[in-house]
C-alpha cells in the first residue's frame, strides 16, 4: 500500500515542511513512497534547494492567506482560492499522486483538490499560530476533508479539539534530524569560529531561526545586551534570514543590533544550506519564540543531535522536546531577563553544559532520527488511503 504523494507548500522560501519532505525523501521511497513537492512560482529558496537535493520539485501560482491587516490581501485570497484549486488539480493528475500533505490550517486548497480528484488527504498540523476563531472555523474543513491528520506534538493534538473530536485517525510525530549530518563536532567549531574571527575560548551564543514576528528574535537581541553586561567577551550570532514579506522586520533587528552597541557587534550570518556546520561553533542555542508560534521547533531538535544545550521559550510543543534541566533550560516566553539568565548560568558552569549537551544528543540518537518520522508519517499515508477508500465506498 504505497505511491506518489504531492506534498503542498505554500511558501516559497525554505522552512520546516521543505525540511521535512526533502529529509524524509529516501526512508519514504524505501517504504514505496515517493515526494513531488509543490512550491509557489515566486522568489524564493525552497525550490532551488529541493532541486539541488534531487526532490521532483512543481513550480505553481499557488495562492496563500498572508498575515497581514490589509483587507485587499484577504480579498486577493478568496479570490484565487478558485484558480489554486485548479491549478494543483492538474499537478495531482499530472503526477498521478494518490496522495496529498497539505501543512496548516489556512491553505486548504490541496484538500479541495485532492476530493475532487479522488486522492487522500493528510492534513498537517505544525504550529500554534492560528488565533482561536481560525481554528474554530477551520478544523470542520479538516473533518470533512482530511483523511488522517499530523501533528508534531501532543500540545497541539490537545489545542485543536484531541483525537475524538477530529473523527480521523491522528498521529504524532517530531521533526526528523539526519544524526549523522547534525552530531558534535570540534572541527565545525573550530571552522566557523575561523570563518567569523571568533577565538576558540570565547563565549558563543547562537540562534538559527527565520527573521520572522514569531520567532522573537528581538527579545534574543535583548538577551545579548544583558549577556554582555555581565560578559562582555561573549559573541552572538543569528543564522537566518527575513524572507520578502518580513524585510522591514529584519531591518528592524539589524538596526536594533547596531543601537545596543555590543562590544563585538551580533553577526547576521544569513541563510545557511549547511545549518550543521553552525550549531556546533555555539555554546548556547536559544529560541526566543512567542506564545502561538511554535509547533516543535526543528532547531531545538538540531542543536541537541549536535551536543549543545538549548535555552527556549516554554511555547506550544516544545517542552516535548527540551527537557528542563536535562537537555536545556526552559524560560517562559516575553522574558528576556529569564532567557539571559539562563545562559550565564550555562555559559559560567562548563560541567553543566557538557551533561546538558550530552544527553540532547543521545535524546537526539533515541528519538529525533528521519527512519522514526518516516515511519510515523507511512502509517498515517495508508491510514489516510485506508479512509479514503471506506469514504468513497459510503462505510
């Protein structure tokens, strides 16, 4: 019971669901399913990425709701939602996919399409975002449409109504890291650090995260500034970048930086392809979140596989996967004197980050690797074709 699936992403610039598809590709294929990835035709990272990885990548005028104030983007929205559907339609006959993964609660198209063209639905459920009434309004479209649903985390099995309440099968899955790809590594450390002119003994604090609202980056700002007060050797570092529609975002944090005149300024490394390289030149990872943002964020799981200590927000699904006191520190969200505090404390105990980082990357080797997401998304592939077929036959 397997074969093609059409897996739908609305955005255009690299994220956790290309992350994911083009991680899972081959322990997917092994169990006889194989990734089309569809992506909008615009500007953008994801679909060079996916191809230069060898993922059957689509190019399509896909529609998405955008966050945004501006009532014409709404109405743009709506009235696209006609042309999206038709338009992965043909992606779906094309590709001969009886299958389509769809991600979020706001771009249902692929579903639409999918019951038109009698193919599966998994719904993808991956972060907290969506305000209440959204959600509200959206899950019966996904009662009705989805024939299994995923989500990676239990925290937002619960926040979306629990099993019982969505009538269809759901499953639960975490992020998949390759381990072998993202483990410690002393010549990485040494190399970034090289690369950047950062000496080997000092004090690194880094973030890899998308310059967006959610992500917070500003309060990791702030938690620099207080950092250096009291370390002023310290260096801090954001791998990421703001995609088109956050530019004036990511402005916003390179002239937040500059104002706090650090004594070695926060290097903006930009988007990396080889993120593994990083994790390993920090002492700290943080994750600044904010409440209904996250699902459980992928660089948490990374920067454990590769040893080092994780300092995050206590948002949506993540202290599924950092354990306080185990693997990281867990702060609540909005507080970045909390968040300061809690990297002094690691980078002043050495002894404390070792057993810190040490067990995040057994954590990582038990629990974070691409065969059990894999394996969790194929037992949610045939129960959604299992549905299907008991839907189609009127059980």
């Amino acid at each position: 019971m397997a074969g093609r699936v059409l897996w739908v992403v609305h955005y255009p610039h690299y994220g956790g669901p290309h992350n994911e598809a083009l991680r899972m590709r081959e322990a997917l294929a092994r169990r006889g399913w194989e990734i089309v990835v569809a992506v909008p035709d615009e500007p953008g990272s994801a679909a060079p990425r996916l191809r230069e990885a060898g993922v059957e990548t689509l190019q399509l005028p896909l529609g998405r709701l955008r966050a945004s104030a501006d009532p014409r983007l709404l109405l743009r929205y709506l009235r696209d939602v006609p042309v999206t559907v038709g338009v992965l339609e043909e992606a779906i006959e094309r590709t001969g996919a009886t299958l389509v993964v769809i991600g979020g609660l706001v771009n249902p198209h692929g579903a639409f399409a999918a019951r038109r063209r009698g193919a599966a639905v998994v719904w993808q459920i991956v972060d907290s975002r969506a305000p209440a009434l959204v959600r509200r309004l959206a899950l019966p479209i996904v009662r009705r449409y989805a024939d299994s649903v995923l989500f990676d985390g239990e925290t937002l099995v619960a926040l979306h109504g629990g099993r019982e309440r969505l009538g269809r099968p759901a499953f639960v899955y975490l992020p998949p890291v390759d381990t072998a790809r993202f483990s410690p590594s002393p010549e990485r450390r040494a190399e970034v650090r090289a690369e950047l002119g950062i000496p080997a003994d000092a004090p690194v604090v880094g973030t890899v995260s998308v310059l967006t609202p959610m992500k917070g980056v500003e309060s990791f700002l702030e938690t620099a500034a207080r950092v250096a007060a009291e370390r002023p050797g310290a260096r801090f570092v954001v791998v990421g970048a703001a995609p088109e529609s956050h530019r004036a975002y990511g402005d916003q944090l390179r002239r937040q930086a500059e104002a706090l005149s650090l004594p070695h300024p926060v290097v903006f490394a930009g988007e990396q392809s080889d993120v593994e390289r990083w994790y390993p030149a920090f002492d700290v990872h943080v994750i600044t979140s904010l409440p209904r943002s996250e699902g459980t964020t992928t660089t948490a799981l990374e920067a454990q596989a590769c040893g080092i200590p994780v300092v995050a927000t206590r948002v949506a699904a993540v202290p599924e996967v950092v354990e306080d006191g185990v693997t990281g520190l867990l702060v609540e969200p909005e507080r970045p004197d909390l968040v300061a505090a809690a990297v002094l404390r690691l980078l002043g105990d050495g002894n404390l980050r070792s057993r810190l980082g040490a067990a995040g990357r057994a954590t990582a080797l038990e629990r974070f690797g691409v065969e059990a997401a894999a394996a969790v998304h194929a037992r949610a592939y045939e129960a959604a074709l299992e549905h299907a077929r008991s839907r189609a036959s009127g059980r």
